[in-house]
C-alpha cells in the first residue's frame, strides 16, 4: 500500500530557511517541491484560524517587545501544563496582524534570524489561497495538511476548531474525501468528532511517548500496537508517528532495525507519515552527522532514504529541497 512517491509535506513550511508558518516559508516550500504545506492551526479571541506552532507566541513574534501588550503576560494550564506567556486566544486577529514573526530556533538556525519583523502570522484562509494560487500557477496540486492544536483545550474555553475549520474548507472547495487535505491531531476525541463531519482524510499523530492530551491513562505505544491501529482505523486515514517509532536509533545514536509499525498500519489501511526530518547535526542519527557543530548540516537525504526504504507513504520535513532530492 505504500505510494509510489512518498509525498513531502513542509513542515510549517520551509521553516529550515524562513521563519516558521510565515506565507514566506510556505512559499518557498512550495517552489522547493512540497507537495504539502503544514500549518499548526490556534484561534484567535474573534474565532479566527491562525498559523502558530503553539497558542504560546513569545517564542515565534516580537509580542514580549511590545509594550501595548505588555498586560497580555499571563499564566495558564494547557494539557496538564502549566505555561506563562502571552496567548493567540487572547488577541484578536486585528492586534495579532500587528505583530512580526521571528525564528524559533535562532541558536541552530542564525540565518534565519536576518528575517526576523518581516512576516506576519498568516490566517487559515491566507494559506489555503497561497496553495490553490500556486497550484494554479504551477500547474501540479499543492495540499493542505492542518493541524489541530490543543483542541480540547480550546473547546474548553468556548473556542472549538472543528466548525470554522470545516467551514474554511468548505469555503474553498476542499470539503471532499478526495481534496488535497489531511487534517491531523495528537488528540483522539477531536478526530472522532470531525469524522462524524467530514470526508476529508484525517491523520492521528503519535509521539514516542506519553498520550493524547484529551485521553489521561492512554498511551501513544498502546495505539501503535496492532490492535490500537486497527481502533485508529476506524475514524482515522493516517498515522503521523514521531519517526523513533518507525526506525529507533540505538544506543550510540544510529539508525537502528526499522519496527513492523508501517507494515502492521498499511495491513490495516492506514498511510504513514513520519515526522520530522531536518538537516541540522542537533538532529540527526550520527552517522549522518558532519561533525560536532551542532547547528551544521550533515546527511539530510540519508535519513530520509532509510525511511522511504521502509515503506512510508510521506514524511514531514523542515528542509523541501533535501526531501525532493532524496525522492529523486
């Protein structure tokens, strides 16, 4: 069941070379060869779609520079965690607009820093017109593949994703089972309830460890068994598993034998999309290493090659021109 080409989906973009979930980094994703481009999905106080890595934005804008906002500081629990800092939830799109994007990893990525205050935090809406531009423009489809964020968290506090993410969808034509679209989540209970609502593909992601946050008691391992990927195939189309669940690496740090977890979900029909593959020697097995810079690119498209032998159906990646290279 594994595709003939594995799909690449641009993890936040191009976020290896631009700031992450910025129209820039999708874009250069897109020109790179992304077949799909990632964005983590939170609301705004207006019930608005935004493009963030986490509700928490004092890591990716300019927010704790700004002194208007500077009352916006708070401290909350998001999934059994207690987090200070300031919240998309408490912003509306207006005031979020003002704000600038900046690297979240500068310390591996210091190029990416001379972008800082260019970009603003794009919509829901803004990517979708990015994607469906560019795929007119490139004659070849360019997907969607959102996240959902912290979901029933955001239920919690009267701002549920499913309905302004289906009616965006909607909007745009990409309602149906066979629509570039993936709509992914850590989370159980949010899948379940948009499968009652949608055709749309969905994915159910998997760390290495720990559990969905809406399901206390319930491990990731459990539902990579055979039997909990026969429960995810009732409601789900995909797996996005962190990649360790995939090929683990030993003790030295190496790649070591791949699992029979892509072999036991294709046997159950479900496509596997590992996550997240980047170039940085911070993150790669150590054979692929260039060194001990950290922050140096060492063997990207090895890493990759080792997955696809496997058998995965798409992977994310931080870096679409090593991705398209190790397909090719």
């Amino acid at each position: 069941m594994a595709s003939a080409k594995p799909i690449i989906i641009a993890h936040r973009g191009a976020s290896g070379e631009r700031p992450e979930h910025t129209i820039a980094a999708y874009t250069l994703a897109i020109e790179q060869g992304a077949d799909y481009i990632e964005p983590d999905l939170v609301l705004t106080k207006d019930s608005v779609l935004v493009a963030r890595h986490e509700n928490a934005i004092s890591e990716t804008t300019d927010v704790a520079a700004r002194a208007e906002f500077a009352s916006r500081k708070t401290t909350k629990t998001i999934d059994r965690q207690q987090v200070t800092d300031w919240f998309t939830e408490d912003f509306t799109l207006a005031e979020l607009k003002t704000l600038r994007a900046k690297e979240r990893l500068p310390m591996l990525r210091a190029a990416n820093t001379a972008f800082d205050g260019q970009f603003e935090i794009p919509t829901f809406e803004e990517i979708i017109e990015l994607a469906q531009a560019k795929s007119r423009e490139t004659g070849r489809v360019i997907g969607i593949y959102p996240e959902t964020k912290h979901p029933s968290y955001f239920a919690s506090i009267g701002l549920p994703h499913e309905e302004p993410l289906l009616k965006t969808l909607a909007q745009f034509g990409m309602n149906k089972a066979d629509s570039p679209v993936f709509i992914q989540s850590f989370e159980v209970s949010n899948l379940k309830a948009l499968r009652g609502k949608t055709t749309v593909k969905l994915i159910q992601l998997m760390d290495s460890e720990g559990g969905p946050a809406d399901m206390p008691g319930t491990l990731y391992a459990s539902m990579a068994t055979p039997t909990g990927l026969k429960a995810v195939a009732e409601y789900a189309d995909g797996i996005g598993p962190n990649k360790a669940l995939v090929i683990p690496r030993t003790l030295l740090g190496n790649l070591g034998e791949p699992t029979a977890l892509v072999a036991n979900a294709h046997a159950v029909g479900l496509k596997v999309h590992p996550w997240t593959f980047r170039r940085e020697n911070f993150f790669l097995p150590l054979a692929q290493k260039s060194g001990i810079n950290p922050a140096a690119t060492g063997d990207l498209i090895a890493e990759i090659r080792a997955f696809i032998a496997v058998g995965v159906d798409g992977f994310f990646s931080d870096n679409v021109a090593e991705a398209a290279a190790a397909i090719r």
